[in-house]
C-alpha cells in the first residue's frame, strides 16, 4: 500500500497489480555526496506513482512524506 494515500493496486487492478509498488530514497539520491549502505527498513518507502511524482513534482525542492499527508489532507476538506 501507498504509504502517504493508502492505494493499493491489486485492490483496483486485480492479479496485474499484485505486487507492484514505487520505492521511495526518504534521503534523495541527488544529495548523497559518496556512497552510501541504503537501509530498506529505514531509508525507503512504498508509494504509488500519483504520490511518488507529487513528491518529485519540483526539481527545486523534493517534498517530505509529512509534507505531502498535509497536502492530501488540506485538499480533503
């Protein structure tokens, strides 16, 4: 499931949507100045295309996780 909305793509696309998922870097790879050991647990989290483009939507500025949940719930109201 998306972690920001929730989607889940089996849910809506059946047996092609199983298993399929964006992976997020929480830390963008463009910002890393040598190699870094990236932690699955801890560095990387599954969102849906839809939420992972919103995030990226800037090349200026890359929102956080917090920053996109605010976004979805102000426009919810």
């Amino acid at each position: 499931d998306c972690y920001v909305c929730g989607f889940n793509f089996e849910e809506i696309y059946g047996e092609r949507g199983k298993d399929f998922i964006e992976v997020h870097h929480l830390q963008p790879l463009s910002t890393l100045e040598e190699a870094t050991e990236i932690n699955p647990e801890t560095d990387l989290v599954p969102l849906c295309a839809n939420c992972h483009r919103m995030i990226h939507r800037s090349q200026n500025y890359v929102l956080t996780i917090d920053e996109l949940q605010a976004i979805i719930k102000k426009g919810a109201n």
